[in-house]
C-alpha cells in the first residue's frame, strides 16, 4: 500500500478539480462538524493517514496544531513541501496508523482520519488495533473522526470501471479513472493516470495497484465503540463522503 501512494505522491492532487480549493473547502467542513461536536476549543488535531496534507494544511491554515502522519514517506514528503510552500508549520512524521500511539505518545483534542484510509486495512483485527492507538492518542473529552466511502452503495463484481476526472496540467491533459475487482469482500484497485501531452499519438500511462476493505459504516461505528468510543454516529452531507465520529468520555 505504501508504495502505492509512494508512486502516488506526484499525481495526487490531480484527483480534485482545484487541489487548493479542496483544502480551504474541506477545512471549513471538518472545523464545522468539529465545533458542532467537541466545542470551538479545539486545539490540537492528529491526522494519522494525512497523504499529500489536504485536511492537515487547510486545519493548520485555520491557527489548529497539527500533527499529521502517514505510511507512505513518499507523501509525507510532498505534503512537507506543501505545507512549507504555503508557510504552514505542521508536525510531520512516517507512522502507520496502527502504531499511532506508540508513535505519537501523547493525546489530541480531535485524531481524524480522512478520504477512506482505514479502508487500507483488511481485516477487523488491523481495524480494531487502528482504532485502539487512536482512541489512546485522544484526549478525554476528545474525540475521533474517520471519513470513509459509502460501500454499502457500491456494486461488487470484477472489472469495474470507475472514471474520475479530466484534469490539464503543464500542458497536459490527464484522464483519471480506476478498476475494481472484488474477490470477497477486499478489492484490488487499479489506478490509471493516462497523461496525453497531445503532440504524439503515444501516451503514458501511470498505473498504481493497492487493496481496500469494503467494510461498512455500520460495522466500523461497531468497531469505534469496541475500541472504546463512546457517542458513534454517521454524518451524512457534511463532507463528500460519510462521516463517522465518536468520543472519548471526559
Ligand atoms: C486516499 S489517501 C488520503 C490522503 C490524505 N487524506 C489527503 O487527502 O491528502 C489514503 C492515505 O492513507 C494512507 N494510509 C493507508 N494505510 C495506512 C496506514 N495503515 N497507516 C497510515 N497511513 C495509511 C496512505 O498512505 C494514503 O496517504
């Protein structure tokens, strides 16, 4: 997986239509939900699957302390890059989110974990251990937020196609998409980034390959609570995908 997003890392922003305008978006969206749910003292947030820093900047960028962290080095790399480009100051460091305590040693107002990263993780148990080490690393108090695609909605099968977008770039004209194929309840992902520089009829195609869980809400709000969260429930139409929180008991 990590090498996936290792690979990844260039490219990744080419997924939003304007990368900075989902930063500031999705920021304003998840302070909200914060604020409704564990009150406007919020000072201190935890990403453990921060990716290229879309959620981890545009909180930083709203005066929060951020401490993000990520499995693959290849994105926190860019997301150190990012953050300093727009003169953020985050605490970033390499870490898989089942060792986010053991990791961080310490507790935050709010650990998120956003754009369907704990879906990475393919069995309950590595669930659960996720779960656990970011309960530890939350604050009495606190609170957790994941957000997750809605599988329950999806269609299972083999050879699904996913298209995602058009993007231009650098005189380039990409054209996103992905394949599914379920064996189970894990799917292998393909992504296909085909970039057309529209001066030859050859093309690249850049093509990274991981593996999702396409576990539901309702059993990851049952394994929140195994791991001790308190208060679970799924948000809808707060952000482009569910929103599961939960707390942890003052
Ligand atoms: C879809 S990306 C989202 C990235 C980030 N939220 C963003 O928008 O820039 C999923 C991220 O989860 C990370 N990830 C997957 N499994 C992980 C794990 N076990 N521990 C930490 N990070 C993980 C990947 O490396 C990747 O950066």
């Amino acid at each position: 997986m990590s090498e996936f997003y290792d690979r990844m890392a260039s490219l990744y922003h080419l997924i939003f239509q304007d990368w900075d305008d989902s930063i500031e978006r999705q920021a304003g969206q998840l302070t909200s939900i914060i604020e409704e749910r564990w009150g406007t003292g919020c000072r201190s947030i935890l990403d453990v699957s921060c990716g290229i820093g879309t959620q981890a900047i545009g909180l930083a960028k709203r005066g929060v302390a951020v401490s993000a962290s990520d499995a693959s080095e290849g994105a926190i790399a860019r997301a150190k890059a990012e953050a300093q480009r727009r003169g953020v100051e985050i605490d970033f460091s390499v870490c898989d989110m089942r060792e986010a305590y053991a990791h961080h040693r310490r507790q935050f107002d709010v650990v998120i974990s956003c754009d369907n990263s704990i879906t990475h993780l393919l069995n309950d148990s590595d669930l659960l251990l996720a779960l656990q080490q970011i309960y530890d690393c939350t604050r009495p108090g606190g609170g957790c937020l994941l957000t997750v695609r809605d599988y329950d909605r999806e269609e299972r099968g083999t050879g699904l196609i996913k298209p995602y977008c058009v993007r231009e770039e650098d005189g380039k004209r990409y054209v996103i998409f992905q394949v599914w194929d379920f064996v189970g309840q894990i799917y292998d992902m393909a992504m296909y980034f085909v970039a057309d520089d529209r001066s030859s009829e050859t093309l690249v195609t850049h093509v990274m390959r991981t593996k999702y869980n396409a576990v539901g809400t309702d059993h990851l709000l049952t394994l929140m609570r195994k791991a001790g969260f308190t208060k679970t429930e799924r948000l809808d139409g707060r952000f482009y995908q569910p929103v599961l929180v939960g707390n942890r008991e003052a």
